[in-house]
C-alpha cells in the first residue's frame, strides 16, 4: 500500500490552503499514492479564532476536498475544525476518497506546556477506523486504518484499542508545538506507538513555519520531520523541516507477521 505524506504549512486562509491540498493530492496520485495524509490544522493553522472557521463535515470547504480526492481516485486524511455545539469547534480528521467518508474528533486536548487547548476545543469520545482501499478499482482488498491526532500520539491506549480493532496502520496527523527536546520527543513517541502495537505509524506533521518566512507564535505550529514508523519500531522513512512530499510503500501483513512474533497485544496484562 503505497501512502504519502503531505508535510504543508498552513495559513490562516482556509480557501489558500485548499489550494495547497489540491496540488499535494494530485502530486501523491500521480506518485501511484492509495492514501494521502495531511497535517492536523490543514484547513487553519492554530493560533487564530477557530468558531469563525469551523465547518461541518458535509461544509464547503471539507465538500471540496471531498470533491479533490473524488477526482484523483484516492484516500485523503486531512484535519479541518467542525462546529462542537457547545459555543467551541472539535478538532476534526476527515477521511474520504475511494469509497471512504467517514470523520474522527480528536480525543486527548493538547493542555500541555502551557496551551489550553480545551479552552476552545470539545473533546471527541469514541476511538474510529476506516477501511482504506490498497489499490484503485473494484475488488481490490482494503487496509485498516486507525485514526488519531496529534497530542493523541501520549496515550498508548487509544492506539491499542486502535489496533483491537484491526488496525495495522495508524495515522497521526500533528500540528507539533515547538520547544526544547520536542522533536525527539515526536519521532520517539511515533516509534513507541508502532512498537507497543505491531502497526505501521504514519506520522504526519505541519511544517516548520519559519522555513516559509513565518514564526511559531504561541500556538502549536509545526516542527515538520513527519516520519512513518515500522512495527518493528524501526522508521521507514522521514522528511526535515520543510514543507515536502514523502511517499511511502509500507506492507500491511509484515505488521501481521511482528504481531505473531512479537505479540504484545496478546500478551499484555493490563
């Protein structure tokens, strides 16, 4: 299953990112991509008033992407912000493209390192999945795909409900905050969640905003070096700090065949 990641930087214009999203989904299809995954915030950047921005899923702006992923036949995960109902947004992954649509509200608040992230967020309940097609036309088999969002990444036990589940990859589509130790923090948390699962991890972070003449702000903007994570633990392949394109070519029974080996699900206790 060949898979790419789309490591842009955000703006504050929703319609100007949709314009980047356009271009990496049609650059991932033409590199025989199945699954293009975009960073948390792809439809805003934090650090601006979210109500304004929010959509509903069936919205415009996420019926446009909707539309992108419909006309180049493949899977597309990217984070927009959706209206909560409670006077804030909820921290939306969609999903959709090639027989997918399907949508997942981030469960774990970034309140960390100084940042409230519930302050303006409401948080989402219920761990999702999807069934991503492997290859383009009818018949062909589909992958499971665990879904998860950035500060998500901490807590194991998403990841092994997750993987309960059926997933043999999970996406971990990120807006990293910057700071001391933090990348290593990211890259070493990405690998543990692969480890502790047996599941390819793809790992999808904005870029760094000061590579495009921006600056980090207070809010969590991206660090870049988006990674996928092998079950092993080992990692696959990686970008910097720029905005770029990685495509990936991961194998979902090699993470069938770690689980036998190394069968951590099974054996788990607690």
């Amino acid at each position: 299953m060949r898979i790419a990641l789309a490591q842009i930087s955000s703006t504050r214009d929703p319609e100007e990112n949709l314009a980047e999203v356009g271009l990496r989904i049609r650059e991932a299809a033409g590199a025989g991509a199945r699954l293009v995954v975009f960073p948390e915030a792809t439809m805003c950047c934090f650090g601006v008033a979210l109500g304004p921005v929010a959509e509903p899923v069936d919205g415009p702006w996420a019926t446009r992407v909707r539309e992108l992923a419909a006309a180049a036949g493949i899977t597309v995960a990217a984070g927009m912000f959706t209206p909560s109902g409670d006077g804030r947004v909820r921290n939306t992954l969609l999903v959709i493209g090639a027989g997918v649509d399907t949508h997942y509200d981030k469960i774990h608040m970034y309140d960390a390192f100084g940042f409230a992230e519930s302050d303006t967020v409401a948080p989402g309940t219920d761990p999702v999945t999807a069934e991503v097609p492997e290859a383009a036309g009818p018949g062909t088999g589909a992958t499971t795909v665990g879904l998860s969002t950035c500060y998500d990444v901490r807590f194991p036990g998403l990841y092994q409900r997750l993987a309960d589940a059926g997933a043999v990859v999970q996406l971990v589509p990120a807006s990293w905050g910057a700071g001391p130790g933090k990348r290593e923090q990211w890259e070493l948390l990405v690998r543990a969640r692969a480890l502790d699962t047996g599941s390819f991890v793809v790992a999808c972070d904005q870029a760094d905003p000061t590579t495009v003449g921006r600056e980090h702000g207070k809010a969590p903007t991206g660090i870049g070096y988006s990674l996928v994570a092998g079950p092993r633990g080992e990692v696959v392949d990686a970008l910097g700090a720029d905005p770029g394109l990685l495509v990936v070519d991961v194998d979902p029974a090699a993470a069938e065949r770690v689980r036998e080996q190394i069968p951590v699900l099974r054996n788990r206790r607690f």
